[in-house]
C-alpha cells in the first residue's frame, strides 16, 4: 500500500499573491523573520508533473497578473525569473527539469523589505 506523497506547508504570512500550477507538490518550505534575519524571508521548493516550459509560462503569466515586475528571464540549466514589487527587496522562481521524467521543480526566494522601525 503507498501513501500520497505529504505536501509541505507554506510558512506563516507567505504572499497569497504567489501561487502554483495545478497539481504542484511543495517538497520544502521555510520562513524567517527578525530578528535572525533583517527582513522577512521565503524558500518554497515544489515539483509539479510538466515541462519546463509550461511551468515557466504559469509562473510568468501569474507574476504579470498579480502587477510583479519582471526584471529579467534567465535561459540555460535552469530558467530564472527576476521580479519585483513594493515590499520585496528580492524575488525569482527558478525553474528546471532535475529527473528528465516529465517533472518539473521550481524553487522560489522571496526577500521582503525590512519593516519600518
């Protein structure tokens, strides 16, 4: 008997803003907040059975939707989307094909402005 794979939950006060293809499984999530960290930060890592390609498009289409800046698409191992908003100091989703099966990771860094003192 094989159980569904368990799903990692995303840190408390992750953007609702940031969403995921259909079907993703986030494999790793974590948060950090000050003060051991000078402003708030995000790693979501997930998986999702597609190609990388259309994995890309979902998440340039949901970054463009929500009013993210695209600063810069990268293209080589791995495709990386630079973005930005108000209240991020850094931002990008990274996207690669790691088991040449058909599954695509993503892993994502979010960077928040540090709060006023």
């Amino acid at each position: 008997m094989s159980a569904e794979p368990q799903t990692a939950s995303l840190p408390e006060g992750f953007p609702e803003t940031i969403t995921f293809p259909f079907d993703s499984r986030i494999v790793s999530a974590s948060g950090g907040k000050p003060p051991e960290y000078a402003s708030r930060t995000y790693q979501v890592d997930g998986q999702v059975s597609d190609t990388v390609d259309s994995v890309v498009t979902f998440f340039t289409a949901m970054i463009e939707k929500n009013g993210y800046e695209i600063l810069e698409i990268e293209k080589g191992y791995a495709t990386l989307i630079r973005f930005d908003m108000i209240g991020f100091d850094y931002a990008s989703v990274m996207v690669m094909d790691m088991s040449d099966d058909g599954t695509a990771t993503f892993s994502i860094s979010l960077i928040m402005d540090p709060e006023p003192e």
